[in-house]
C-alpha cells in the first residue's frame, strides 16, 4: 500500500547505523542478577561508549535465514537495486556478535554438565546462524571475584576445556564476575564485543567486494550500484565513516551511470536520494558543511530534470521537494550541533525550494488528476502487493523486478498510473506548502532576511487562500502589507491587495473589502486602468448596498457562496456604516488641511482649507466633509453636507461641489471666529473625516488623523521639495498638489493693540532720586477703549535683589521707602474716547546703581464686530525701557593742619581742619540745597559750622568743596581712632520744581587717629618783616601734662636774621602752666626767608623731639625789602 | 543576458526596474526585493570603507537561486552607485521618472542575470562598461 508519505526517507536510513550485537541467556524479566547485568548494557548509555545497538533474545530465536550463496553470477539478472528490507535486517536483525550468557563457577560442584550444556546452547545458536559470518562468544556469569590470571590453575584448565568443548578460541570467552563493580566489567566486556563486531563488518566488506570479480558490465549494472551501498554501509556499521562516505560517493556516480527510462526512472532517483543523503549526512558530520553543499547542488542539478513519467509528473516534484526538505533538515541539525549558518547560506533556502516544488506539485497535481466524476479508483488495486510491501525501493507495485524499457503490461500500467493520480488527490497539498513555508520563514527571521521573510508570508497566505482559509490567508497578507508599503513597493503591494481583495469578497467581509479596493483605485496601485474601474464599480456597488461582482479568478462555487454571503450582508439592517482609519493606507482620496496662517489674531476669522484629490478612474460624490478640531465648538463650522440621492452616487457630476473629479484638486475653506477664551491657546485639527455613500446605502467614512496625509505622501512632499529646486514656478491659480502642505495647527493671539504708549524720562536715574517718568496713553481706537489699566514698574523675572532696591510710586512729592513696592499693577485709568491721551507720572527710586528693565503694560477692553459677530477683545500693549542708575556726586574728604599740612593723626586740643569735595557724576546739573556736618561726640567744632555750599549748582565734573575747623577734646590712654561723624548732602536736579523733595546723602566721614602730647607750642609773630627792621616773635610753650616738666630750649643761629633774646635756656614749667619766650628777629635779608629754628628737648619725655613740636611753629616768614614806602601798600596786598 | 535590471533608492524602493520577459515581472520584483535583504547587510558589514572606493561591486547574490518557470539558475549581481554610474543614473532617471533626483550614494543597482549564460563571468559585470552593455541588451527588448 502506497502511503500519504511515500515520499519521507525510511527511518533505517536516516538513523545512526551502530553495530548490532544480540545477548541470549539473559533472563531480564525474572532474573534480577540478569536484569542487572542488561541495565548495564543499556541503560544510560553516554556518548564515550561504543556505539553498539545491543538487544536481548532468546536462546532460540530464528535469524533470518541466509540464502545459499551464489557460486557464479552468469545467468543471474538482478531485479533492482536494494532490497527495501536489506537496511533493516542488518541494523536490527542480523547481528554481527551473538553472545551467550551462562551461570557457571570455575568450582561448581556439577562441572561436567553444565560444560556440555553450555556447548549445547552454542550450538543451537550457530545452527540459527548457519551460513552467516555472526561471532560467537560466551560470557560466564560467576559468582566470586577470580583471581589475578595465571594464579588459579583450575580455572585456566576448565576455560581450556570449555573453549574445546564450545570450539571458542579463547578470545571469545569472557568472565563476568557478579560482584560490586558491574559497569566497570560491563564497558570492558561491551568494547571486547565491539572489537568482534568490527571484524564482522570487515569480513562483510571483503566479502561483498569479492564479488564484483563476477560482475560484467552489461546486465550487473545495478548490483554496482547494490554493492557499492552495501559496503557503504557496513562501513558506516563499522564506524568507519571516511570509508564509507568514499563508498557513497562511487555509489553516486555508479546510480548515475544507469540507463534510465521511464521505468527505472523512480527507482534510480529514490536511490540516489538515499546515497545523497547519506553523503550529505556524513559530511556534516564530518564538519564540511561545503561538501555537503556542493553534493547536494550537484544531486538537483543531475536530476532536476529526470521528470520521468509525464502523467506522473507530481512524483518529480513530489520527490524533488523532499530532496530539499531533508537537506534543510540534516542543514538544521547540524547548526544545532554547533554549524555557523550565514544569511546567504542557511536552512531557509532549501525550505523555500522545498516549498516552491510542493507548489508545482500541487499545481501538476490539479492539472493531472483533474479526473471526471465518472472515472473511479480502479479494481484490481494495482498498487496492492503480496506482501503488503514494495520488494525493491523505488518500484511499482504492478511490475516489481520488471527491468526492460517497456512496461510489460499496458491496462496495468495505466490502472496503476490512475490509481497513483487518484491518491494524489487526496493528498493536502496546501497544508505540506504552509509546513514548508513556515519552516523558512522561522529560518529567515533568525537570519536577518525580512524581506525574504515578507515574501516567503506572502505565498503562505496565497496559499492558506487556495486553501479556501481565508481568514489566515488575510491574517498574514494584513501582516506584510504595510512592510511593501513602507517600502514603496507598489508592484508587490498590488498584487497582495489583489489577493487580500479576493479573500474579502469572498468571505463578504465589507469594511475589509472597502479597504482593500480604495487603496487599490488608487495612486500606489499598479493596475491598469480597466481594472481599477472595474474595482471602483463594485466599490460604488457596496456603497449603493448592492452585490459587488465577483473577482476574477475566483472558482465559481466559491463565487456563488461569496455572493449569497454578501445577500445576507445586505438584508442585515444597522451594520451598514464604516470608519475606515486611512492614514497608514494609500487611500484613493487624499487629503491636507491647513490653516491658512500658523497663527490668527482673536478679531480675524481663523480660515481653514481642506484639500482633496481623487486618484481613482472615475468621478467620486461624497456627502459630507467633516473636519474635527481639538476645541470641539468649532468642529460645526467645518461641515459640508450634502446629502445625496443613489442616483448621484453612481452618476457624479463633475461640476457639483460634492464631486471629485480625478486628478483634479479641489479646495473646502472654511472660516469661523475664534472664542476670546482661546486666546493664547493652540488649535489642533484633529481629524478630517470625508462621508461616502449615503445614509439610506451603505456609508463609509474616511478618517485621517490630524491634517490629512498618508503612508506615501511625505515621501512625495520631499519629492516634490527637491525637484521644485530645479523647477520654474507654476501658474498661480493651478494648485499643483505636490506644493499644498499640511498645516494641522494654529494659534489663536490677542488683537493688535491701537494704543499708543510713550515714556519721556532723563536717564540715567540718579541713585536715591525720585526719578520720574511720564507715561503718555493715547488711544487710536474707533471706539471707546474700557477699562484701561497700566501695570508699571520693575519687570519680574529679574535679580530678585533688584526688588528690595527699587520702590516705585505715584505720588512724586514725598520720597518713598522700603514699605513702596517695586512694581505697580492695574493702576486704573478708566475709558478712554478714541483720540484720548493721558499722561501718569511714575516715580521710581533706586536704592542701588546698575541698569534696570521696566515693564508698561497697558490693557484695556474693547467690543469689536468680526464677521457680523460682537466680540469683546482684551488687548494689550508693553512698553519696556532700560534704565541706568548712576551715583550723583563722589564725596572725598581729608583732614589737614591748620597749616594746610596733610595729617594723618590729629592732637588733642589742638585744632585741625575737615575739608570736603562733592565731585558732580550726573550728567544733568545738580543743586546743592544744603549740607551739614553730623560731628560724632568725640569731635568739637571750633565755632557753629555752617554750610558753605548752599545752593550751590554743579554742572558735570565740577567740584563744591568745604571747609570745618575741628579740635578733639582729649581721650583716654593718650592715642586712639575716633569717629569723626557724617555728612550729610541735600540735593535735587536743577532742573527740578520746588516742591520736588530733596534728596539727602549721608557720607560718613573717616575715622581719625588722635594723639595726645605732653608740650605745646605755637609762636606769635608778625605776618611779614621788613629787612633791618626788628620784628617781635613770642613762642608761647604749655606743659600739658600733669607733671612739672624740664624743658631745654635753644635758637640755632641763622644767616637770615640777627635775633636778641635767650639764645639757649633751660626751663622747668609748671603741670598746665604756660611759658612764654620773646626774641627779637632782625631780618637781613627779602624774600621767603627760613626763621631760627627753635629747638626743644624734654628731659622727661625724650620720645617728644624737637621735629614733631616744630609742626606748631611757622618755618619761615616773608620779609619785604627795605626801601620806598610808596610800595608798601602794593607789597601788602600781595 | 540580462533578464532585470533594477535601480533602487536609497531607501530601497524602485526608481527603475525592467525585466524581460515582461509576463513575470512581479517574480523579479520579488526576487530584486529580497535580495535587497543581503545588500543592506553587505552595505552595513562595508560601512564606511564603501564610501572611499570608486567601484562598489558587492558581489554575487544568491547563487544557486534556482527559477521557477524557467529552467535555469538566475544570478543576482547588484552594485551600489557613486559618480561612476551617473551616466547610467541619467539616462535611467530622467527618462523613466517623474523626479529627475539622482543622489550618489547608496543607490543599487540590482541586476539579474540568466545563469545558463557562461559567458558572463563575474569579474566581467564588475566593469561599468560592462554594466552598460547589460543595460543596452536589456533596452534592445524592450525597446526603451
């Protein structure tokens, strides 16, 4: 019997041959010691055993039974190549060791006996295996552990006798001792097995080569073929694997060297399938995927084109995508076992291939056994043998061992041909080609091909179509669709639109079938134009809630269930209207809105164009355009509506406004006003949604998300960007389509301002000055402005420092303090009539220097009318300035002797002098209105200071100073650093009014060192002499101390002056008590001239010299000439 | 010798393909489309030593791709383009598109070859001036 899979590799071949070894006198069931011993043998076996396939049977078991051999091959003609059971008897039945195992001690009791029984079961044994070269051996099953060889002289006796008794050489004796270590005795016995087995299969090669000295070459052709696999595989038996695949090889070549003709056709190429797998088999195993390739590549190349029989063409194909099948497997395999596959080399193509010829095969299936209703499976079966079973691989049941050229028996032959074609239609086709695909794709996913894989999802699914499971089939089209569409390839997109089309209609499946046909009318279609009518047709059809006609290529059955489907669609009441999402198809309408402006103002109508195309073949009425806004109020505004009759629908005017005439582009404004609480905020379209059909039909609508656009459409924008470079301008009023782009937001801002606002101001400010500045408000409005407010003062989002330093007001009158804030809000100035202006004056003081940004925000109310609708607007207008603040004046003060002499320490009670300069920085005038001296207690002024500036006014760069005599009263512990006090300067711009406040600076002045000295002196003396003229000079000394002081005095002589009076003296003076000395000066020479100078010593104060007291006295004197007294008047007033 | 000839943009979708015969275009479509799958592997295991050669063969595709309806093998060559093929680029692009674009990196040529003929040989379709005369067998078919 010919089954389903005929066409699978038999297991015998596909798995590992290992040598057959058969144990008897094991009694596993009721003999736990022999139990033990066989789960040794077969239990767990790892991979670092020896590969042997061991099998328990009983003592008697029948072998197969060796046919006698043949003495000459002369009149012997061979009816095929292998005998389909010979594979399987050598793996499972014959084996290449027999080994018997016998209960026997070296010291039994009943020796004799059990010897000769022993020799009796080996003897029923070799009578089984008469004929064969199987081994023989006997395994002794004892008892006690033996001891070392050559030590016990008995056993070595009786194992002699019993190897005579048996007719064993003594290699095939073997002792199994029953004790501790079991395993380790089992893998020394199992490898002494192996070492027979290999013997066996080495006596089996010799023996089947010693034939081919018989063979001719004209009737032995296929036992070449026989011979070379047989030796094949036994050396694959042997683990010689090298050999072995050496034996394949010319096995290859000698099948291929075969006469062929139809006859022999299936059996030369089963046969040459089963060496090639086994080549390819043995070179993966061998790590040489490349030979494996390159034999396969080699295998399909020689028989791709043995077809064979015509009728029978499916076999080819059949066995052709076996070929691969298994090739992708033994690929697969060996990648599991650690093979590295690449992408241009891995399982998948093989899978793919194999996939392809199970299509033809179906195909020449279909086209074959397309057989009349009448024809029936004919009887006899010429497919049935005797024994159930083919005799040779690869032959027919009706003429097995025939091999002429032609078929002995013509009716037989076309009985079994129509029996074969009978079967193959049965068999599930789709069902194998989907197996195979979806093998690949596994394949190709893992090897990076996606594109492979897409494509390999496209024939799965035309497959699972022709399977009539169209839900699949669309499942998987659906999958890679929107991959050929990302891509752009529009070929390949149709023809999968095509398909998923067909699958729709006939599951009467409407939003899908909807779907399919507007991306197939349209622009990413490649379908000519007839066809593409006929799509938009049943389109317009199913809108109309009619029967679409039928796609072409559909079988008819399957045509006329589709359309009872859609009848029953069509009765169906309240299911009859779709949103289909567009945006990530290529729809045959397409779509772009946008605001006309990224932005309008709140009194401006927003306007809105809505953009469509129609790509299809003929006129297309739709009913209603919709756009959807992300403030949902507006979404009524942007409606077109008109609803139309089904008349319309099929017979579209071109002129209507509801019609799309392809190619043509048409423009939907719409203009609506914006809500004043928009202001400020983003408008969003957020869909558009175009109706087709009507509500009495069936109706679609479209929906893009956002403004329009599709899965094609950027890429055609960017398109259009590059090549507009190169290209001139076109027409005006032609919109070319490519250059409308999406505009799918706006903002709504506030209405432009008609106000005017100024500031007038004289900066920089002046630090601490009320700086004032004018804001003018002028409205340029038609009506009246309400509610006008100004917000002023310092802009936020500045140095935060900055508003602790800076205080604003309005009232410019009194100076403002820290209680003022920085800015003022909403300062309400009321309506203003069209043409109004106001002026508000800002005072602004700031406390620090530096430059400041200031804010005038002026916002007002206003009713408007847009587009005959009322509206109150709010608007506003900023004005921001940046002022400088820079100090008035530099304030610089020293103290100086009552001699103009720079001090750097002062006396006590002895006075010096505080002088000031106020150094104008301003570059506008400033009026000094007064200043005044704060003395700190520990500093007196010689008389009631007062100031000397008052009112004086500095220009830039000038200089006011002033001039305090100061004396500090004595302090503590004769030297220390005292406060001097402050001054304070009011001051105002001049260009200021009166009653402007006055602003006041407080300069603290520096702290001073004062001294204290235990002598004072100071001369009294004329201010000018006259030569040879006597002049009086009284030197007056205090001692300041509370001690009675010695003081030594003397006057150095001088070329200048003669003088009378105590040249050298020493004194002593009271505590507080004063001494005054008089000399007479008698100058003798004009001019600036040097006095004596006077020297003083303190016996008890040596620290006070001379030179510190000298400072109190004048240096020189000025001494006029002698002579007219008519200049004397002149000279003074020098 | 040439049975399709494709040219595809750098972001791999057609800007030209023939083939010949005309009646199975769509399997040459498919066949130029999945092995756009090796020539970006190739184009990114390249990277950016590509970009200094003149000549960018990429070698064979596929070679045992075996053909369906026909009974022979089919070879995939394909190229990336640079200066070197602008001429070609300009006689394809400005014919046969709308968008007389030509970039000159990452275009591919993707050609497809009838691999029963012998006497193509690999390091021969390496030559632009060979390329040129695979296009112009092609376009004496078509009669472009």
């Amino acid at each position: 019997m010919m089954s389903p899979t005929q066409w699978d590799l038999p297991p015998e071949l596909c798995c590992r041959p290992m040598a057959f070894v058969a144990l008897t006198g094991l009694d596993v069931t009721y003999n736990a010691i022999h139990r033990a011993i066989w789960d040794a043998f077969c239990a767990n076996r790892r991979a670092d055993r020896v590969p042997i396939s061991f099998k328990v049977l009983p003592g008697d078991h029948e072998y197969p039974k060796c046919r006698t051999k043949r003495t000459s091959y002369e009149w012997y003609i061979p009816k095929g190549i292998l005998k389909t059971g010979w594979m399987n008897k050598h793996l499972n039945l014959v084996p290449a060791l027999l080994v018997l195992f016998y209960e026997l001690d070296w010291d039994d009791a009943v020796w004799k006996e059990k010897q000769s029984e022993c020799a009796t079961k080996v003897e029923i044994v070799r009578t089984s295996l008469q004929g064969r070269n199987t081994k023989v051996a006997v395994v002794l099953i004892q008892k006690k552990t033996p001891l070392p060889p050559g030590e016990d002289l008995v056993a070595s006796e009786r194992a002699a006798s019993l190897c005579n008794a048996c007719d064993l050489s003594g290699k095939s004796l073997f002792v199994l001792p029953h004790t501790d270590h079991l395993v380790g005795y089992i893998i020394r016995l199992e490898n002494a097995f192996y070492e027979h087995a290999q013997t066996y299969y080495y006596t089996e090669i010799r023996r089947v080569k010693s034939h081919k000295e018989f063979l001719n070459k004209t009737t032995h052709q296929l036992l070449f073929v026989r011979h070379q696999f047989k030796i094949a595989f036994f050396s694959e038996l042997k683990q010689d694997t090298q050999n072995s695949l050496k034996y394949y090889r010319t096995a290859y070549s000698l099948v291929h060297e075969l006469r062929t003709h139809e006859t022999n056709m299936l059996e030369i190429k089963t046969m040459a399938g089963f060496i090639n797998y086994k080549i390819c088999r043995l070179c993966f195993q061998h790590n040489t995927p490349l030979d494996a390739i390159a034999q396969f590549r080699k295998h399909i190349d020689l028989c791709k084109k043995k077809i064979g029989s015509a009728e029978l063409a499916f076999e080819h194909t059949a066995w052709m995508s076996k070929q691969f099948q298994s090739f992708g497997d033994l690929f697969d395999e060996a990648i599991k076992l650690g093979l590295t596959a690449i992408q241009t080399q891995n399982p998948g193509f093989y899978y793919q291939q194999a996939a392809y010829y199970a299509q033809e095969r179906k195909q020449q299936a279909t086209h074959l056994c397309a057989h009349e209703a009448s024809v029936s499976y004919p009887t006899p079966d010429h497919l049935e043998t005797p024994s159930g079973a083919l005799d040779f691989y690869g032959q027919r049941a009706w003429r097995q061992g025939h091999q002429s050229i032609d078929p002995p028996h013509m009716e037989k032959e076309k009985g079994g041909i129509l029996a074969l074609q009978m079967k193959e239609k049965d068999v599930p086709h789709s069902e194998l080609i989907i197996a195979l695909l979806s093998n690949a794709v596994a394949q190709f996913k893992k090897y990076k091909c996606p594109r492979m894989k897409s494509h390999l999802m496209v024939q799965m699914g035309e497959e699972y179509n022709h399977a009539k499971d169209y839900t699949k089939a669309l499942k998987l089209l659906d999958y890679v669709m929107c991959d050929y569409r990302t891509e752009r390839w529009w070929s390949l997109l149709t023809s999968i639109l095509s398909t998923a089309l067909r699958c729709s209609y006939l599951m009467a499946h409407v939003k899908d079938y909807i779907t399919y046909s507007m991306e197939l009318v349209g622009r990413a279609s490649t379908l000519r134009e007839e066809q593409k009518s006929r799509i938009e047709k049943n389109l317009i059809k199913v809108l109309m809630n009619e029967v679409p006609e039928a796609e072409p290529d559909c079988d008819q059955a399957s045509a006329k269930a589709a359309q009872a489907l859609w009848s029953d669609r069509m009765s169906l009441a309240g299911s009859n209207e779709f949103t289909i999402e567009v945006q990530d198809y290529v729809p045959f309408v397409q779509c772009k809105a946008k605001f006309l402006s990224p932005s309008f103002h709140v009194d401006d109508p927003v306007q809105l164009h809505v953009y469509l195309r129609a790509d299809c073949p003929h006129p297309v009425r739709f009913s209603k355009l919709c756009v959807s806004l992300s403030n949902q109020e507006y979404n009524q505004l942007c409606v077109v509506e008109e609803p139309c009759k089904s008349q319309d629908i099929l017979e579209a005017s071109s002129q209507e406004n509801m019609c799309l005439v392809p190619g043509k582009t048409r423009i939907y404004s719409f203009k609506f006003v914006a809500k004043t609480e928009d202001v400020g905020k983003k408008i969003e379209i957020t869909a558009v949604d175009l109706m087709l059909g009507s509500d009495n039909g069936r109706c679609v609508f479209l929906n893009w998300r956002g403004g329009g656009g599709d899965a094609a459409s950027s890429h055609e924008a960017l398109l259009a960007a590059r090549s507009f470079k190169s290209r001139g301008r076109v027409p005006e009023q032609h919109v070319e389509w490519d250059t409308v782009s999406i505009q799918a937001s706006t903002m709504i801002i506030s209405r432009i301002p008609k106000i005017s606002v100024q500031l007038s101001h004289e900066p920089p400010a002046l630090n601490n000055e009320m700086y004032r500045i004018t804001v003018s408000i002028q409205s340029n409005e038609e009506t009246v402005t309400k509610d006008v407010k100004l917000t002023a003062g310092l802009k936020p989002g500045q140095d935060a420092n900055l508003t602790q330093s800076t205080h604003v007001t309005l009232n410019g009158l009194e100076m403002c303090d820290e209680s003022h804030p920085a800015l003022l809000p909403d300062i309400a100035i009321g309506d203003l009539q069209p043409g109004e202006k106001v002026e508000k004056y800002l005072y602004v003081r700031c406390v620090t220097t530096g430059a400041r940004i200031f804010l005038f925000h002026v916002a007002y109310a206003l009713s408007t009318k847009v587009e005959g609708k009322d509206i109150t607007c709010k608007c506003h207008k900023d004005e921001i300035v940046t002022i400088e603040t820079v100090v008035p004046f530099e304030v610089a003060v020293k103290f100086v002797s009552t001699k103009f002499e720079h001090l750097d320490r002062v006396y006590v009670d002895i006075p010096f002098l505080l002088m000031t300069d106020i150094l104008s920085a301003s570059p506008w005038p400033l009026r000094l209105v007064t200043s005044q001296l704060q003395l700190a207690p520990t500093m007196a002024a010689m008389d009631q200071p007062q100031s000397q500036v008052e009112q004086v006014v500095l220009q830039t760069g000038e200089c006011a100073s002033e001039c305090f005599s100061l004396q500090c009263p004595p302090v503590l512990n004769g030297m220390s650093s005292v406060a001097s006090g402050q001054y304070l300067i009011s001051w105002k711009r001049k260009s200021w009014s009166a009653d402007a406040p006055v602003v006041t600076t407080v300069a603290t002045l520096p702290h001073v060192m004062v001294e204290t000295i235990p002598l004072y002196v100071h001369a009294e003396l004329p201010s000018f002499g006259r030569v040879r003229e006597s002049m009086p000079v009284r030197y007056h000394i205090q001692n300041r101390t509370g001690l009675v002081q010695d003081v030594e005095m003397s006057v150095e002589p001088s070329d200048a002056f003669m003088f009378s009076g105590l040249k050298q003296v020493r004194l002593r003076i009271l505590p507080g008590a004063e001494q005054e000395m008089l000399y007479n000066f008698y100058p003798l020479m004009a001019g600036y001239q040097n006095l004596p100078q006077l020297n003083i010593g303190l016996l008890r104060f040596p620290a006070v010299s001379g030179q510190l007291l000298r400072r109190f006295l004048p240096s020189r004197i000025f001494v006029k000439p002698q002579g007219r007294q008519a200049d004397d008047a002149s000279i003074a007033a020098a | 010798m040439a049975v399709c000839i494709a040219v595809i943009a750098k972001e791999n979708y057609p800007l030209y393909i023939r083939s010949v015969p005309v009646q199975n275009e769509l399997k040459f479509h498919y066949t130029v489309h999945t092995s756009l799958d090796v020539v970006e592997e190739k184009i990114s295991a390249v990277g950016k030593a590509m970009a200094d050669q003149r000549e960018l063969y990429l070698g064979l595709l596929y070679p045992t791709e075996d053909y369906k309806v026909y009974p022979h093998m089919i070879r995939i060559l394909y190229y990336t383009c640079l200066h070197v093929f602008y001429q070609i680029e300009n006689i394809l692009l400005y014919r046969h598109t709308r968008y007389g674009y030509v970039t000159n990196s990452k275009v591919k040529f993707v050609i497809v070859v009838d691999s029963s003929n012998t006497s193509l040989r690999d390091n021969e379709i390496r030559s632009v001036s060979q390329l040129l005369n695979l296009y112009g067998s092609l376009k004496g078919f078509q009669g472009i």
